[in-house]
C-alpha cells in the first residue's frame, strides 16, 4: 500500500516535472510501438532530471512510465534487477555502476532494439561488451580543471597544465598573499578519496592491475609519484580537507575561497550558472581539461559515461517499450532544449562554456574509468588505505601497502584471488 | 500468576523475537562463514564512447550463474572472513609481535590495521562516554529535582531535547558549529588566537568532540531514568539525615546515590550497549578518516561503495554481538548476584 502510494507520487512528480519541461508535449506521446511498462531507476542530478522527465512524455494509454531518480541508485540497482519480474526496466548506469551488473548477468543485450528504434543513436554511443550492446550513453562526464581567471590574472599566471604547475601557481598565489589556501580536492576519506587516486593514476599511463589477472600493481613509482603529488597538494588547502567531498567542493568554489580545484563536470554548468552562484566568483570561473602529471601526455581524470541499461528479467513488450521511451527521452530535440546541464554525446549536441573541460579531457586523451569487475574492491580499498596517508600520518610505502593488503582480502572474499 | 497465563501473555513476544532478532543473526552468523565463487573470468573487447576499443577482463555470467546455481551460498570459508587482513588479521599480528620493535611501535602498527583501530575507537567511546553522560544526566536530574514545580516542565523539555533530535541531525548541526566558519570554530580560533585551528583536522580533535557529541546526545536518557527515580527516594529517610546535621553533599551521596544504584546499573547496561554501536556521529562529523567504529566498518561494506561484500559485514556484525555481550558479562553477573542476593 505504502509503496504503490510512493510509486504514484513519485510518477506525479515527473508527470509535472515533464510539463513543465516539455510544455503542451507532455499530453501527447511519442509514438511508441506496442504496449508496455517503463520504469527508470537513476541516480539524482539534473541531466538525468531531464532525460526522466523526457522519457516520462511518451506515457499514453497502453504505456505507462515512472522513474526513481535517487542518489542511492547503486545499492538499489542489484536487487531491484535481480527480482523476476525486475522491479525496474531501465537502468541509468556509468562505467562504475554497470560493472556489478554485468557481472550477475542482469542486464540485456541490446543489438536488435538498436536495429529496429535506434536510428537517432550514434556509433559512439553504443557500449560494447564483447561484442554486444549492452549499454547506450548519453552524456560524458569527469573531473576537470576549475580555475579562477581573476586570480591568475592577478598572479600573472597562465592556465597550469600539468600538476607540476598546479603546485608551483599555488605557491605563487599563497606568497602574494592573494589567498591562503588557493587549492582543494576532494580529499575525504571514502569514494571521493579513492577516485582523487584513480584520476592521478590513470594519468601517469600505468595499469592497475597485472596484465589479465586480479593481481594488484599499484605498488610502483607511478603509484608513489601519485601519492607525494596528493600529499604536496594539501599544504595548500584548508586544514579541513579531510572533510571535503565534491558537494563540499562546489560550496567553498562558490564562496571564493579555492583558486584551482579539479571537480566534475556535471557541477560545472551550476558553478556559472549566473542566478544560482555567487555572481562575482562565476564570472571568473573558468574550465580546462584535468592537468597531466609526471611528465604524461594526457588529462590525469578518468573518463566517465552516463548511460541506459535494460532490464533482463522483464517481459520483451517492457523491454522494447522502454528502449523506445529512452531513445525518446535522450533525442537531440532532448538535448538542444537542455544543451547547457551535461556534455552530451548525442548528435547534434553544439557544446556551451560548461562542456570545456569534459571535452578537453576526452580530446586530451584522457582514459576511462576501468570497468574490470574487481575495480569497484579497489576502489574501497582505496577509499580507507589512503586515509592515514592523506591525513600526514605514514608514508606512500605504508600507504600502497595497507592498500594491497586490504584489496587482497577482499579480493579473495570475492573470490577473483586464490 | 498461573504459568499458562504467563505463557500464554509471553507467547507472542517471544515469537516476535525469534522470526526478527534470532533468525536474522543466525543467517549473519552462517552469511559470515561464506566467501564468494572462484571467479570464472574472461577477456572480451570493449567499446565505449571516447574513441575505440579495449580488451578487458569480464566475469563469465553463464559459468558464474551455473556455480550459484549448484550452491547459491557461495564458498564455504570456515573463519576465514574472521582472520584476514580487514577483520582480525591474525598475520599480520604474528609479523607485529613476532618482531623486536618497541612497544610504541607495536601499537602504531596494531592502530594501522583497520579493525583494531575501529575497535580503539568504539572502546573509547563505549568507556569516555558511558560515565560522563550518566554523571552529566544524573547532575541534571539533581538540578531539576530542586526547581520549583512551575518550571520544572520547560526545564524538563529543554534537558530532553538532545535526545528527542535524531543523532545524524544532531551530529551534522555540531559538526556545522564547529566548521572553522561556525560559532564554535570560529570562537575557538579567536580564543586560542590560532587562524588555522581546525578542529576537524587533527585527530584528537576530532576525537573529542564526538565524545563531547556523545555525552551531549546520551545524557538526557540518564537523566530521564535518574529524575523519575528521584522522585521514589523515601523522604523520611533523607529527613533523619537532615536531622543527623548531614549536609545536602552527604545526603546526596549517603542516602541518594544507594537508592539510585539499582538504576544506575540499568542505565550502564542500556548505554554501553549503545554507545558499543556508535555509528552517526562518525557520519555526521564526516570524521572517517581519523575516527572509525565497527558499525561505520559494516556500513563501508555494504553502502558506500561499488561492490558489495556482504561476508565481510557479516563476520564484523558478529564481532559487535560478541563485543556487546562481553562488555555486558560483568554488569549482568552483579545483576545476577543482586537477584540472587533478595530472594535469599
């Protein structure tokens, strides 16, 4: 009773959302073929908003469509699909979350959708599993260069380009006296922490893992090469840095108070958003693509896609009305109305101020966030082996060392190590 | 009472806490025994939007979804969960007391590895905070015994409003007070004349304002249970005493704090068993990286991460359970002797 209540709300709301959006378009549908149910499951930002709401226009008699956009997506997302019938039908994922997934097998391919209503979609935006289509994404996504123009100027200081010039501009600014602490990260203990890791190591063009196997292989001059530039970052942040993730980013951004930072990309449109941000600050907010370290060629930030799965366990009527009602919710109609809130990778997307750095990374060569399946025991790994080392309390040697331990633990609970 | 009645009345409670207390940890307790299948593992190409394609490696759904199939529990890994590096980390203890380094360095190494530095942590907080918020509720208690009836209610309500907020609330609207930019923060750096005081960035900083949180947020339930006994403590009793020329101190500790014991006990007993599960504060404070406790270690398993390790949270909700009941054994065993004690 509770949760059909919920459920009727939560379709209210995106009914409204979609008027709002969508105008008179919300009453007619889009012209779905057959009959069916669309439930989108996704994680809770604006792009997404908007792709929900377009997909929640192609509801009519014979197709009905609700959607949960909620940050706690990823706990969800397993569960739910795992159910027969799958509570949801429509999974937004990124190269994280598709992993877990993939590896239950609960997620179809999606070859003969694409054939029959995929015309609008892009070869760019097909993700390919071995060989099949397994996900389509919409939006490209990743951490990039905020920098104020105001206080380089002021400084007499180019664009850094490198994390060697981040660390040196830093001083620069910090000795003139224009701000005490001109750098932040998100450097709070968690997956905000782990992915400041990944970004930098990515970088520096090394691999995480031994060639085809589980194996660790992070314990190398890259890996310390990381560690001491992280750690040579936070001389020149707020004491608080260990409490910073990426929300508490934006808001010290805003405040003027940070004069380089690394932050995503999906916060960037926000960031100069003249209504909603600190006027002063956004007029001088400019992007670039992430910085290169130790001497390496591309953008140090790991390349991220959102995009759509389908359910495995649902009925074929569910699953062909759904892939319908989200080519629908992402067509370059779609996006033209709403080009400013995310990069999209959809045709005819003319990118505006905020997509620079997203672009500069991808163009820049920057790679994607790895999708092994025992990245994500990495990751958490990561997430809490890293903490006494950011914090000042042991060395990189220490640090890359409790990290293997702990992944080694959990790898072997997984059961992808002897 | 008859015992069929007493049966019959018991009979639904008892049941209730089968199906949602026992059952529940009895299925931790073998979930915990489990690690996942040998991954069947394969190396397919990939292709993503950014420009070409990778090799990478996948797991193998169809082999994996036959292996469940056969034993949907996974594999069977005695204490295998309980022992490794994330849990017990039987290892790496022989490595750190097999060695001749000094002492101090034993205990960094031993505060190095994640459990026993979660551990240090919930004792601390199970030991620091449990007596100072009973000695806080009971001064408060004290305090509000004395106040005319007309203000006892307001009083009563402000002294219980700490518990009425929700602790991740609580803890969040502490953690903003004392941001360098907050009341606290701010009042501190100018106290201390020290721009760059953060409360936030050292650890023993940071470990005593969940402490301060912790007595904050624990008091009032002691003084809740110490006011409501307040109000049996015979009168004639402490009147002699007044007789007698004690003086309000004596009396207090004489006649009041005997009387208030049994309860006293009560509140220990309840309290260490909460503050045992300490979770919010770590939250709210945002304190993970100098402050860890068990429960934040089952909470990191299960939520905040990309995979889940469902054996892992398992085994370390086991060792809560069995930490509560050994910090609760002597407090039981004088309750024990107590019960024992009146009926003879």
């Amino acid at each position: 009773m509770n949760m059909k209540l919920t459920k009727a709300v939560a379709a209210g709301a995106v009914s409204f959302a979609a008027l709002i959006a969508g105008g008179g378009a919300a009453l007619a549908d889009c012209g779905i073929q057959g009959a069916g149910s669309v439930r989108i499951l996704s994680n809770d930002f604006e792009a997404l908003r908007v792709v929900n709401a377009a997909a929640a226009e192609c509801a009519n008699d014979k197709v009905k469509v609700t959607s949960n956009a909620t940050a706690e997506h990823k706990n969800i997302q397993g569960p739910a699909l795992t159910a027969n019938p799958a509570e949801y039908t429509v999974a937004m994922v990124a190269n994280n979350s598709i992993v877990p997934l993939l590896n239950d097998g609960l997620i179809r391919p999606l070859d003969d959708l694409v054939a029959k209503y995929g015309a609008d979609l892009q070869p760019n935006q097909l993700i390919k599993i071995d060989g099949k289509v397994m996900a389509i994404a919409f939006m490209g996504n990743g951490q990039h260069l905020f920098y104020r123009k105001d206080i380089l100027a002021k400084a007499g200081l180019d664009v850094p380009k490198s994390y060697e010039d981040v660390l040196a501009d830093a001083k620069i600014i910090k000795d003139k006296g224009l701000m005490e602490y001109p750098l932040a990260a998100s450097d709070k203990p968690g997956w905000d922490l782990a992915a400041e890791f990944v970004n930098m190591y990515l970088g520096t063009g090394a691999e995480f893992f031994a060639p085809g196997s589980a194996e660790l292989a992070i314990d190398n001059d890259n890996g310390r090469k990381v560690l001491e530039t992280m750690r040579a970052m936070t001389k020149f942040m707020n004491p608080d840095y260990l409490t910073y993730d990426a929300n508490e980013l934006s808001k010290i951004w805003d405040a003027g108070n940070v004069a380089l930072m690394n932050q995503w990309g999906s916060l960037a449109g926000a960031a100069i958003d003249p209504v909603k941000a600190n006027k002063d600050v956004a007029a001088n907010t400019g992007f670039a693509a992430a910085p290169t370290i130790s001497g390496g060629s591309i953008p140090a930030a790991a390349l991220w896609w959102d995009g759509f799965s389908i359910a495995k366990n649902i009925s074929d009527d569910d699953a062909a009305a759904s892939f319908q009602a989200m080519v629908h919710a992402i067509s370059p109609a779609t996006v033209a109305a709403h080009s400013e809130v995310a990069t999209w990778l959809v045709k005819g997307y003319v990118p505006g101020p905020a997509a620079i750095g997203v672009m500069g990374n991808a163009t820049g060569g920057a790679k994607p966030y790895p999708m092994q399946p025992y990245m994500g025991l990495l990751h958490t790994a990561l997430s809490s082996g890293l903490a006494d080392f950011i914090a000042g309390k042991e060395d990189a040697d220490q640090a890359l060392k409790d990290v293997k331990a702990s992944y080694d633990a959990s790898a072997k609970e997984g059961g992808f190590l002897k | 009472m008859p015992h069929r009645t007493f049966a019959a009345f018991i009979f639904p409670s008892i049941l209730a806490m089968l199906l949602f207390i026992t059952l529940p940890i009895f299925s931790v307790m073998v979930q915990s025994m489990f690690i996942e299948h040998p991954a069947v593992l394969t190396t397919v190409e990939n292709c993503g939007p950014f420009g070409g394609c990778t090799t990478e490696t996948k797991v193998d759904t169809v082999a994996m979804a036959k292996l469940k199939a056969e034993a949907p529990m996974g594999q069977f890994a005695g204490l295998a969960n309980y022992l490794n590096h994330n849990h017990l980390a039987i290892d790496d203890l022989r490595e750190i007391f097999g060695t001749k380094s000094g002492f101090a360095e034993k205990v960094s190494s031993l505060m190095n590895l994640p459990f026993y530095r979660a551990l240090a942590f919930t004792l601390t907080y199970c030991f620091v905070v449990t007596p100072l918020a009973m000695a806080l509720g009971f001064c408060i208690a004290l305090a509000v015994n004395t106040l005319p009836r007309l203000m006892k209610g307001p009083a009563i309500f402000v002294s219980i409003l700490p518990m009425i907020i929700t602790p991740l609330v609580g803890s969040l609207i502490l953690s903003w007070m004392f941001n360098p930019e907050g009341i606290f923060g701010a009042t501190l750096q100018w106290l201390a004349n020290d721009p760059k005081l953060s409360l936030r960035a050292s650890p023993v900083l940071t470990w005593i304002v969940i402490l301060t949180y912790g007595v904050w947020t624990n008091g009032p339930f002691s003084f809740v249970v110490f006011y409501a006994g307040l109000q049996t403590v015979p009168m004639d009793t402490l009147e002699s005493a007044r007789i007698d020329g004690a003086t309000r101190w004596q009396a207090t500790r004489f006649v009041i704090i005997p009387h208030l014991m049994p309860l006293a006990t009560f509140v220990a007993l309840v309290q260490l068993m909460d503050n045992f599960r300490v979770f919010e504060p770590i939250v709210g404070f945002s304190a993970q990286a100098n402050a860890t406790s068990l429960s934040w270690m089952v909470y990191n398993d299960l939520v905040s991460q990309d995979a889940q390790q469902f054996g892992s949270a398992a085994a370390t909700s086991v060792m809560t359970i069995i930490g509560v009941l050994i910090l609760l054994t002597p407090v039981l065993i004088r309750t024990w002797r107590d019960f024992n004690r009146k009926v003879a």
